[in-house]
C-alpha cells in the first residue's frame, strides 16, 4: 500500500520554477558529435571486450564501475552536490565530484543541473530535459541526441547549479573533464596494457552509462511505488543493484534530500553504507535521514 507523504519533506521542487519557462515545441539540435561518441565506445566495447578479455581486466572494468558509479556519481554528483544531503570536506567534495566526472555523464554543473530540473518539472514534456512521459528510449538516452539548447548551454542549465558555477573547480571539471580520460588510460596501459584500457575505459563507460540511464527510463516505467506522488517513479530492484542503491526511486522523489535512498532492511543501498562510514569516520556530517513518516520495516 502506498503511504501518503506530508508536503514539508518535499526538497522545495518548485525552487527553480521561475528559470525554466521554454517555449513550446521548441526546435531540437541533432547531436552527431554524441552519436558518433555512442557508436565508438559500444564498438570498442564490444569488439575490444571479446579480444582483450580477462578476468584481471574484467575486475578493473567493475572496480572503476564502482569508484566512479558509486562514488562519483551516486554519492558525488547526485547525493551530495545535487540534493546536499550530506557534506564533507572540501577537499573530499572534490574528490568524489572528480570520479564524478571520470564517468563520462558530463560535468558537474551540468549533470547537478539538469537533475535539479528533473525533480523540479519531474516528467514536465517541456521542462524535465529527460521526461518519461516522452517515451522510454528518451528518457532513457534520445534526449542526449535531440538537444534542447536551455538544458546544454552551459550559461543556461549554470543558473540551475549556482552554488557549483560559483567554484573555479566546477566550472574546470564542466569544461575539461573528458581530459582526465587520458591519464587515467596511461595509468591502466602501464598496469596491464591494452586490455586494462579497453575495460577500464571503454566497457566500463558503457555499462555505467546505462545503468544510470536505467534510473531515468526504467525507474519511471516499473516498480513498486510505497509513496503517493504526481509523478510516476518507482522502486525497482535490478535497477537498484546495477546502480548501488539509485533504483529504489519511488523513495527518492518522496524525500530528494534524503541521504538514504533504500528505506527498508532489503532496500539495498550500497552508497548509503559508504556515507554511513564516512560519518562514523568524522567525515560526513549533518546526513539528512528519513522523515519519521517513512517506512521503517
């Protein structure tokens, strides 16, 4: 049965209300430099993965799966930067923000950016730049091909993430942040040669990608729901697994600031357990928990 959720544990949706008023039916940009980004790195994943596989390549595929996943862009770019549902040091902030990027989703202005938008407008066709209502495979990644320029250019999606446009940091790691890619594949190519390349940078971009993809498509389409809302997202449990925790999405949009995204014992979520060090650590503090409304078993 869904529980109903008191309006006060809402992260402010309509926050950014007044700065995303597109007008309708407006022209889209055929982004062939991201097609040709697609169809490049699926190939070299593909191909690559049946030629240079190993089980040691095949673990640092899932190991930087994990580091810049789960710690980049669950805990980093989506926990912290984008909801503040914790904070940590400075310096710390950092360091998730650039496994954030070494995942290849974008920097992190525009990632923050276009995931406070999702959760102001959620599903809004004009103003949520990756709307389920719009079908699965937009939300899923058409949305990345046929570009809006309000949720691309970078001086238009800035006003969404102005605390992170403000950091010198942000605005390099926005710019520059696919560069990372090329010491990160010296530093595999030394390890274990073209094999460690190929899966440390191509496989596991793909992979990553998708599961994060998943949340923004399959998330919206099927699941669970244990919370009443006006939009459509849902806990689902692979998604949960492929994405650390993200696919129990449905508790998500009920409370966004929450730092816990799986709320009962079997709710898996894998980033959650790595705040939860960090604040027995002493380096996360003022962790937004779940309201007493929430389900607890």
């Amino acid at each position: 049965m869904a529980v109903s959720l008191p309006t006060q544990s809402l992260d402010n949706p309509n926050r950014f209300a007044s700065l995303a008023q597109p007008e309708p039916q407006k022209s889209f940009r055929f982004a062939w430099e991201f097609v040709l980004f697609f169809v490049v790195f699926h190939a070299l994943a593909l191909v690559g993965g049946i030629v240079c596989f190993s089980w040691p390549a095949l673990g640092v595929a899932l190991l930087l799966h994990w580091c810049f996943g789960s710690l980049g862009i669950c805990l980093g770019y989506h926990r912290l930067l984008s909801h503040r549902s914790f904070q940590v040091p400075k310096w710390l902030e950092y360091v998730f923000a650039t496994f954030g990027a070494l995942a290849i989703q974008g920097g992190p202005i525009f990632w923050v950016a276009g995931h406070r938008q999702h959760h102001a407008f959620t599903e809004d066709e004009e103003r949520d730049p990756y709307s389920a209502r719009k079908g699965f495979w937009w939300s899923h990644m058409l949305w990345l091909i046929y570009q809006r320029e309000e949720f691309f250019n970078r001086e238009k999606y800035s006003a969404f993430a102005p605390d992170l446009a403000r950091d010198p940091f942000y605005r390099w790691l926005d710019k520059y942040g696919l560069l990372l890619q090329l010491p990160l594949a010296g530093v595999l190519y030394l390890l274990g040669g073209w094999p460690f390349v190929i899966y440390g940078i191509f496989v596991r971009t793909v992979l990553l990608l998708h599961c994060t993809w998943l949340i923004n498509s399959a998330s919206h389409f099927w699941g669970y729901r244990t919370f009443e809302s006006d939009d459509n997202a849902r806990n689902l449990w692979w998604a949960a697994l492929l994405t650390y925790g993200e696919g129990w999405h449905n508790n998500h949009h009920a409370d966004p600031k929450c730092v816990k995204a799986g709320l009962r014992w079997w709710e898996i979520d894998m980033t959650y357990w790595v705040i939860w060090v960090l604040a027995r650590l002493g380096l996360a503090r003022k962790l937004h928990l779940p309201a007493q409304s929430q389900p607890t078993r």
